[in-house]
C-alpha cells in the first residue's frame, strides 16, 4: 500500500517528559494560527495504571500512543497548509518502545509485535518537514513535572527518565541524517519561552525561519 499523498506541511515538537512539548504546542498555535494536534496523554486509559505497574501495561500504553499519533499524522497529512503535532510517532519507537524493553518493562515478544505494526505503520506516512527538539536535562524535566502536578507522574523512576533522556539523544542524532527534515534543537535548560519574551521570540524566530521554505508565505 502506498503512502498518502501529503496536501500540507507537518511540524513536530519532540521532547521527552517535561521538556515543554505542550507549551510551545501551544505558544505556536496561539502565534502562528497553525492546526495543532495535542498528544492528550490523559485521555490513553492505560497511563494511571501504566505509571503503577510499567511491567504490566508497557504495551497497552504505547499501542494506544502509537494508534493516536498514526491517526493524527493521516488527518493532518490530507489538509492543506501548516499542521503541529506535538510528539512524533518514531519518538514512541525509538525512545519509549525502546528504553521500555531495554529496562525489562516490555515483553521481548510484545516489542516485536510493537515494531512490527510501527514499521507498517510509517511506510504510509511521510516524515515531518520540521522537528523541533526541546533538549533538556533531567534535573530540568524533574522540575517541569513537580510544576505542572499530573497525579499519575508522581510514580515516574528518575532512572526511566535518564534512560529515555539518553534514548532521545541516539535518536535525534540519527534523526539528523535524513536530509528531508530540518531540525531546530532549543536548550531548555537555558531557554524560557513560557515566561521570558527574549527567549519566546528567539524559538518563534528560529521556528520561522526554518519553515520559510515551505511555502512562499508563511502566516
């Protein structure tokens, strides 16, 4: 089967837990009027169990992100001009999936059938145009967690989130090598887009910039 036809131009917000994924998700749709589709972790009804026994439902909660993004990508892939998701569906791969197996939290032969439907899966979507990587130490996702206050993320180990931080790190640098996408890494252990003008302008600029290439006008 082969893939869709693209109408519009897909921009992903990548990031680990924490990192403000959500945030500039929302700063850019209130900036740019750009479609925004939001990863909405509340409404996976596996993540309050997810979080209490990972063992148990490590591959529930990641088939149902996986479905959720599949279908967000097909939606916005057939509607012209700029869509925002604010996960990617190779981070569920190759970050979660991943460092779920790697740490004994999913079945040997649950990640194989995982990958399996997540390799048919993305033969029918094309890669995002832009991805927008929010680098952040652990220290840092730790406290955006305590902030925000998801009673399920009170359970989340430390050593699952360093995992995943040094997962995210492999994957974007492998993500780089594709030519087809660009690629804006922000610092966000020095970088405050939510409360500091300078810092918010300097991402909407960069974000700007990097998508004046994909349509003679912007907004």
């Amino acid at each position: 089967m082969a893939a869709v036809e693209k109408r519009g131009k897909l921009i992903a917000i990548a990031g680990n837990i924490g990192s403000g994924k959500t945030s500039l998700a929302k700063l850019v749709e209130r900036y740019f009027k750009w479609n925004v589709f939001y990863e909405l972790p509340d409404d996976n009804p596996y993540i309050f169990d997810f979080y209490k026994d990972m063992k148990r439902w490590s591959f529930h909660l990641q088939i149902f992100f996986l479905q959720q993004r599949f279908n967000h990508v097909m939606q916005i892939i057939k509607q012209p001009g700029i869509s925002v998701i604010d996960r990617t569906i190779y981070e569920d791969a190759y970050v979660f999936a991943k460092t779920l197996y790697e740490k004994g939290l999913m079945d040997p032969r649950d990640y194989t059938t995982y990958t399996r439907l997540f390799s048919a899966m993305v033969e029918l979507i094309p890669y995002p145009d832009v991805v927008v990587y929010l680098k952040a130490s652990v220290p840092t996702i730790v406290d955006q967690i305590y902030k925000r206050g998801r009673p399920y993320e009170r359970f989340i180990d430390i050593d699952y989130l360093g995992t995943l931080n040094e997962n995210y790190e492999q994957w974007i640098k492998d993500f780089m090598k594709n030519q087809k996408t660009k690629v804006i890494i922000v610092d966000m252990d020095r970088t405050n887009f939510v409360d500091n003008e300078e810092h918010r302008n300097q991402v909407l600029e960069r974000l700007r910039t990097a998508v004046q290439g994909l349509f003679d006008k912007v907004v």
